[in-house]
C-alpha cells in the first residue's frame, strides 16, 4: 500500500511541475511561444478545492496562489503517505 502511495504521490507532482512549466511558457511567452491567458488551466483541477479561495486574497497575489494551490495537495498526499508508512512499520 505504501507504495501505490508513494507512486501517486510522485505522479501527482510531476503532473504539477509539467502544469506549472506550461504555466510558465504561456504566461511569459518563452521559447516564441505566444502568450496565453488559458495558460495555467492545467493547475485549476490539480489545485482544487485550495484554488476556490484564491478569491479572498487581493487580486495581483491570484496567479501565484493558483499557482501554489497544488502544492497543498502534494503536501497532503506526502503526510498521508508518512502516515500510512509508520502504521505499516508497527
């Protein structure tokens, strides 16, 4: 179990860092890429639900914070996995 864990943990992260590289190249226009304003609609579903609050926050802050929100999940799915491994090893 604990490493079916470990594998979805480290697939979800990848998707995220792949996500967030072509956030990053239809924001900032690189590599003659034209810039994007759908750029980062691959983070939305691998930041959910922490990207439903970004509204609260004040506007300029948003695309980092959706940036971001996915990070929580990762670090969700890391603390699960620590738990389910120390439960394992009693």
């Amino acid at each position: 179990m604990t490493r079916a864990c470990t594998i979805v943990t480290v697939g979800f992260a990848l998707l995220y860092l792949v996500a967030l590289g072509l956030f990053a190249v239809g924001t900032l226009g690189l590599f003659g890429a034209e810039r994007d304003p759908l750029a980062g609609v691959f983070l939305i579903p691998l930041g959910l639900p922490w990207n439903r609050l970004v509204d609260t926050f004040p506007e300029p802050l948003w695309p980092w914070l959706a940036a971001a929100a996915p990070l929580l999940n990762v670090a969700i799915l890391t603390a699960l996995c620590r738990i389910l491994r120390r439960r394992r090893a009693r």
